[in-house]
C-alpha cells in the first residue's frame, strides 16, 4: 500500500485543516472526534453526529470532510462562523441509550474542550436537542439546546425555509417566475426537514410526489391537498418541474444524472451529488442544480442568530436570504459559464479572502 511518511493512508491526509482531535472517551471507552476546518472566519462550528463507523479512521476522514463542507456553507452564507464537525464513534448495532449514550456525550464534551472555543458543537444526524442539554452539562462550546433551555431548538423548519426560498429561486431562473402554484414538485425524504417544506409548498400551491423509505411518513400525503405517493426511484427520476432531495446524501450519481427529467434539483440534503464534476453533467443535460450547501444553510444561520442573541422573527429573516444568495450564484453562474456549483465554491472563496 503506497502510504505517506507517518503512516495515514491518502485520504485522511489534509493539509487544509488547522486541527484534528481523536480521544478514546474516559467513561464509554468511545473514540470522539473533532475536525476543524477554518476559523478565517470565526469559531469552528458544526453538527455532532452519532454514528456506527467501522473504525475511528472512517470517523475523522467523515469529520474532515464534513467541517470542510461546514466552512464553505457558512462563508457562503456571510456568517462570521469557521468550518467544523464531531463525531462520535458508536457502538455497532443499536443506537446507545440511558446511562452509556450519556457517558459517551460526556466524553465528547471533553473532545469540545480539549478544542478551547475554537470548535462550537450542535445536533446533527443521531444526536437532538436533549442530547445537547447533556454534552452542556461538560462544555459551554454547544448551541442548538432546546428553547426552554434558552437555545434556539430544532433547526429543521428554519432549515425549510431556505430550501424554499433556494427552489423559488432556482424557478424564477428556469422558469421565468419564483411562484410556486401549479409546479410539479418531487420530494423524496420527508423526516424533519422534508416534512416541514412539504407543508410549505404544498400551502404555496405546488403538485407534490412525495416518497420516503418509511412507510409510515405516507400518512402525511393525506394531510397535503393534492399530494401523490411513490417510491423514491420514481420520485428522483419523476418527470417534474422540481426534485428535492431531503433524504441523506449521494440521491444523484453517474447513472441517475442522465436519466433526471426534472428541470431544476434542488433540496435540503447535504452532498447530493456524488461528486462535484456531475454539476457539469446536469448542466449538460440542461438541469438547473441548486448547490444543496446554498440551499440547506437555514439551520446554520438560525444558530448563528442564537450565538448573537436568539430571536425567532431575525432568524426567520436572515434564513429568507438563502433565496437572495442563490440568486447572485445563479446570476454569476450565467455570466462567468460555469456551473452554479462552481459559482457557490467561488463565492465561499471570496469570502475566504483566498
Ligand atoms: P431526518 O433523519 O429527520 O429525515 C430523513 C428522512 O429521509 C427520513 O424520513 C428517512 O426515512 C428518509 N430516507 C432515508 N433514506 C432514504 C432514501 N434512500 N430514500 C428516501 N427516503 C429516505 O433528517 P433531516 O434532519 O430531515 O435531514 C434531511 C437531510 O437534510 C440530511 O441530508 C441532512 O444532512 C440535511 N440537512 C438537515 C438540516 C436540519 O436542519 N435538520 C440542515 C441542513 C441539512
């Protein structure tokens, strides 16, 4: 195997990050992890996420990537916040619960620490609000708490409002108008994000395909006027005005890129594609993607508010602009011929002053 001097395989080698920490929890013999990318612009913030990894390997290669991913999201946004991400290794088989998830919390507190301030922690995939409250009985570095414990909650409707704005955006590019009454709109995964934009389109008069592997989230289609259900290859390759993806990430790859219908993708979930060089593709195909790290901001800017000083209508407001940043990359996109993707990197870099 063509290793590098020190012994880490190519992919966890990256000179872009400033910190990397791996401990092995005291209390749960757990491995945590924090990655952060860049304070340029200010505290290293990003979700912790709970996951079962094969090793803590896996787990700090997803935290490198990840906090990169987190810089150019905030940057993107204008919010005065670096790049970061935790992990926390967990136990093969079920999701730990009662007294071992709260040690290994604990533990990764103690990971947050070790950081002194430069990484910020918050919820992410397999951790919640109250999850939060206990990783705060260990450090005073976490946001998302619940709001009767002064934070700012579930950032998933906030979440849901950017994606809208970014959708009507990308329609008034594709289309002519961001009105959304009368577009077809697939939306596969409806969990806590896709759920509370689906109410939203579906009030803004869209014709919804919805899909989710869970059966059970089918009730919802009952409550939405016009709703229709299917599965979620069908709702991906659906011939629409509008895919959302809001399930997790890699919905579009090398095979469905050319088999889309759609005439503008556009969703909450975090890596949609891939790889980045299928923007191109989609292009090519006459596809007007909306970068998803433009379009899923809402939930970071809402913490943002919190760290300023929480206030429900700023964040309403400030979560709205995801529209207008979509917009200016669509709009640069036309006029430097390049993908909207290239556009957003372009965008974040500026702001990176690099
Ligand atoms: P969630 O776990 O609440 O919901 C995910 C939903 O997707 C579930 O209903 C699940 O059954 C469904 N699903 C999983 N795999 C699927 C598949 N292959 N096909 C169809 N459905 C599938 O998650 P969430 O908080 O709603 O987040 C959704 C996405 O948005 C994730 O990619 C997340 O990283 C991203 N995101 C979320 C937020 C937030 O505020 N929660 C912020 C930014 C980005």
């Amino acid at each position: 195997m063509g290793g590098v001097p020190g012994g880490l395989s190519p992919p966890l080698v990256s000179l872009e990050h400033e910190e990397l920490v791996i401990r092995r929890g005291r209390r749960s013999g757990a491995y945590t992890v924090v990655a952060v990318h860049s304070t340029a612009r200010g505290p290293a913030l990003g979700g912790c996420r709970m996951w079962r990894y094969q090793s803590s390997a896996d787990g700090a290669r997803d935290a490198l990537k990840l906090s990169r991913a987190m810089t150019f999201k905030a940057a993107a946004a204008d919010l005065r916040l670096g790049g970061g991400k935790g992990v926390i290794c967990a136990d093969p088989g079920r999701a730990p619960s009662g007294r071992r998830r709260r040690d290994m919390l604990l533990d990764f507190a103690d990971t947050v620490n070790a950081l002194d301030g430069s990484y910020v922690t918050a919820e992410d995939v397999g951790t919640s609000a109250r999850d939060m409250a206990v990783i705060a009985q260990g450090t005073s570095h976490v946001r998302g708490l619940s709001r009767s414990k002064g934070g700012s909650g579930d950032p998933s409707p906030f979440t849901a409002i950017g994606v809208e704005a970014a959708i009507r955006a990308c329609c008034e590019r594709a289309f002519g108008s961001p009105e959304l009454r009368g577009r077809s709109i697939a939306l596969i995964g409806v969990g806590r994000v896709g759920s509370s934009l689906a109410k939203r389109l579906a009030r803004a008069g869209a014709k919804l395909l919805i899909a989710d592997i869970d059966e059970s989230k089918r009730a919802l289609v009952a409550k939405l006027p016009g709703a229709r259900w299917t599965d979620p290859t069908s709702a991906l390759l659906a011939d629409t005005d509008v895919v959302a993806p809001c399930a997790l990430g890699g919905a579009v790859d090398g095979v469905t890129a050319g088999r889309l219908r759609c005439r503008v993708l556009c969703g909450a979930a975090n890596n949609q594609l891939t790889h980045d060089g299928l923007a191109e593709d989609l292009r090519a195909h006459g596809i007007l993607y909306g970068p998803d790290f433009i379009a899923n901001a809402g939930g970071l800017i809402n913490i943002a508010v919190e760290i300023e000083g929480y206030d429900p209508a700023r964040a309403r407001r400030r979560v709205a602009q995801v529209g207008d940043t979509m917009r200016e990359i669509l709009e640069r996109a036309d006029t430097d011929r390049v993908t909207p993707l290239e556009a957003a990197f372009a965008l974040a870099r500026t702001r990176l002053g690099g």
